[in-house]
C-alpha cells in the first residue's frame, strides 16, 4: 500500500466501489467457467465454458490497457521481477505444444494446450489489472478481498443448489449410502479445495485487521460447504491453514479453545468424512489410487519414459487400463500425470517451475503477501496430490497456482517509490531534508523542504 509520509494514509489517485465489484464478478464467472453448469448438455456446457473464458480474458485485456492509457503514465507503473518461474513454466507449455508431434491424440492435446494458453493469458492480464488499480486506488482491491468474495457467492450457489436442485448438487457414493456436495458440477474435492482457498483469503484479511463480519459469515460458509463434499484432503489442508491462522493471530484464548475444539470434534470427522462407512481398507489405498499408481508407473511409463504420451495423454489409448485397479483418464496425480504427459523431460521442468515458485514465496520480503501465498500453496499441494491438481487437466486450481506464480512477478512502482529509488539512495541525506505531499487540489505527490 503507497502511504502519503505527511498524513500516514493511503495515497488516492482514482477509487471506484462499481470497479471492485466488477473485478469480484469476474472472479466469480472465471470460477463459474470451470463447473458443468448444464449437466443435461455436453454442448452447450462446453460452449458456455468457451464464452466465459474468452469474454473475461478480452475484458481483462481491455480494462487493463483502458485504465493504464488513461492512469498509469501519471502516477503508476508496473515493474516485473522473479521472471524465473513464469520462463519454466512458459518453457512446461511450449513442450506440451511440441508434443502435438508424439501425442496419442492430437484433438485432445490440442484442446487443453490451447486452454492452458488461454488461462495463463487470463491470468497475467488480469492481475496486471488487478495490481495496475491497486496501485491507483491504496490497495482498494486486495487479491484476498477479491477471492474471499469471489468463492462466497459461488460457495452460497452450491448452498442454494443443493435445495433447489439435489439430484445434481449432490453425487451419491458407496453404494447411495453417501452423497457429496458437488454432484455433477464439480468434483468434490475440487469443490473442498475452492472453499479452503476462500477461507485462507479470510483469515489473510482478518490478519490483516479489516472488518471481521462478513469473513467470518464467508468462513462458516466455507466450512458448511467442504463438510458436505466430505473430501479428506480438502479436510486436511483446511485444518492446516487454520492451524496457521490460529498461531500467527497470538491470541491465547483462541489457541486453547480450538485445541480443546480439535479434541472434541476430530472423533466425529474420522468416523464420518476420514472412514466412510467404517471401510479402513479403502483410506488405506486411497480410494484405489495406491495399486493404480503403481501399474501407471510400472507398466504405462516404461513404454514411454523420456517424452511421454503427449500433454494431457496416459495411455495410447482413451484410458489406461489398470490391471490391480479401475481404468482411468487421468492419474489423480498432478505430479504422475506430468510424468506420463510428457516424460521425464517434462517432469523435471515441473519440477524446477515449483522450486523456483517456492523460491520466489521465500525471498518476499512483503510477509502479508508471503503468508497468502503459503496457505494457498497449502490445499493447491495437497489437491495435487489426490485430484488434478497445478499440472493436471485444466480446472481452477491451475488457474490459483498461474495466480500464485504471478503475485511474485509483478508489483506496481509509484512516482514516489521511483523517486527514492534513483535519489534518496545515491544521496541519503535528501531523505533527511525532504518529505513527500500531496497537492491538496490536484492529488499529485510533490516533494517538500522538512525545514519549511
């Protein structure tokens, strides 16, 4: 946030409540583009998807160039740093775009080559948007205020949903004896893990010491939601992030009370989301996962260890036929997908895309910034490790971790900071002699003599 040195608040040059709501819309319909909103229609789901997506990428480019054509040659301009990750990973795409040349299907490979492609388009505009206003209005649009909001209007959807229309809000499991919040729009742990995201924007926000209403209504909102996904991992991330929150709030009282809280409430969670229907052998294989994994990385990676079967591919058919367990499109496993997508090569750009990402999370020297980014990081792993996940096919959680790449990558300058930067540091006793003001009429930064 850019603070005016004479009043110790937040320097102003252009603030609209209409505009924040937009950028809170567009998160919503971005989230919204990724859910089977018309389960009757294959086609016309898919062609909702396309419009969604494709609108909000031409309105992000458009807002973007319109509010820095008209702002940000005067007070703003944006500056790129850590530009590591953001190669890796355009380097992890241009080999999936490559591997049009092997893959099994080229149809296939194609549709989600240019989908990634899209969304990371979306997503840098978007946030150069987002970053771009915030430098103008004092933080007026902060990344968590805008997914707390986000995720809660979508959260509330699925609460409405589930009312309204049960049969496919809710997907029935183990034999009909379970049903899971999600139905046929979404996965249920992708769902959890939405939800999870939206609580740790919260409790960023409560950290930071903004009203406390209504991220408390979207928390329990949040929690309502991932009970009745009854995902495990979602379950676990949840409990991690708020662990987190819990520690660095100091407040004693509440650590004690969600200790003895814990205690009290963690019997009923294993008996009814960790064990479903007292099935121990089922957690223990990961829902069948463990023996699918393993055939996938006995059987279907020797056939093609160095390149893979090309992006988004398992087999060199539609599923890979398990022996042990079940076919399956996808491997449930961000990490072994990229193996089996794109082979060894392409596993170890993913490999170095996350390490210099991480690296990235530790260097900030922003901590309200660095601890968003780890109770993000948080459910995205965790998520990876059991469903689609950062490298998987594409969902909203590879549009979270574009998010994550980029808060690191680019930040707005002011003329103030610009100042200092070329000035203050090569004569530090201009620091001493000269303050920053504010033209009371014009709201322009102009540099005062302190002995005046």
């Amino acid at each position: 946030m850019q603070v005016d040195a004479t009043t110790n608040t937040p320097v102003i040059y252009w603030r609209s409540k209409g505009f924040r709501t937009l950028l809170i819309v567009m998160m919503a319909l971005r989230i919204t583009s990724y859910l089977t909103v018309f389960t009757n229609s294959a086609a016309l789901t898919q062609v909702t998807k396309v419009f969604l997506r494709t609108m909000l990428t031409g309105a992000s480019i458009l807002l973007f160039y319109w509010l820095r054509k008209r702002y940000d040659r005067r007070y703003v301009r944006l500056e790129y740093d850590n530009f590591f990750a953001p190669a890796l990973y355009a380097a992890y795409l241009l080999l999936g775009l490559a591997s049009l040349l092997w893959t099994s299907s080229v149809s296939h490979t194609a549709l989600q080559i240019a989908m990634a492609i899209e969304g990371i388009v979306f997503v840098f505009f978007h946030y150069k948007l987002l970053v771009l206003y915030n430098g103008l209005s004092g933080n007026h649009a902060r990344y968590a205020m805008i997914l707390s909001r986000a995720i809660c209007i979508v959260s509330m959807a699925f609460i409405i949903g589930m009312f309204v229309d049960p049969d496919n809000f809710f997907r029935d499991t183990h034999g009909g004896e379970v049903s899971r919040l999600g139905g046929y729009i979404i996965n249920p742990n992708e769902l959890g893990m939405l939800v999870v995201l939206g609580t740790s924007a919260s409790y960023i926000e409560i950290l930071r010491g903004k009203p406390k209403r209504f991220h408390i209504f979207n928390i329990v909102v949040c929690v309502v939601v991932l009970l009745l996904t009854q995902s495990r991992s979602s379950l676990g991330s949840f409990m991690l992030v708020t662990g987190i929150y819990i520690l660095k709030s100091g407040n004693l009282k509440l650590q004690v009370l969600s200790v003895v809280g814990a205690i009290v409430v963690m019997p009923i969670l294993v008996q009814t989301i960790i064990v479903k229907q007292g099935d121990v052998e089922e957690v223990m294989s990961m829902t069948g996962r463990l023996p699918f994994w393993k055939d996938l990385l006995t059987d279907g990676f020797p056939r093609k260890p160095l390149l893979g079967y090309g992006f988004m591919r398992i087999a060199n058919t539609e599923r890979f036929h398990s022996i042990h367990s079940y076919p399956g499109k996808m491997t449930h496993n961000t990490f072994i997908q990229v193996l089996m997508n794109l082979g060894m090569v392409g596993a170890w750009i993913a490999f170095l895309q996350m390490a210099a990402t991480i690296r990235a999370i530790a260097r900030a020297r922003d901590r309200e910034l660095k601890l968003m980014a780890w109770m993000m990081l948080i459910p995205l792993m965790i998520n990876s490790f059991t469903e689609f996940g950062i490298f998987g096919e594409i969902n909203y959680g590879i549009m979270f971790y574009h998010f994550l790449i980029f808060l690191f990558v680019i930040r707005a300058s002011t003329k103030k900071q610009r100042y200092e930067t070329t000035a203050f540091r090569r004569h530090p006793r201009l620091h001493q002699a000269f303050r920053v003001g504010v033209h009371a009429r014009t709201g322009v930064r102009t540099l005062a003599s302190r002995s005046a």
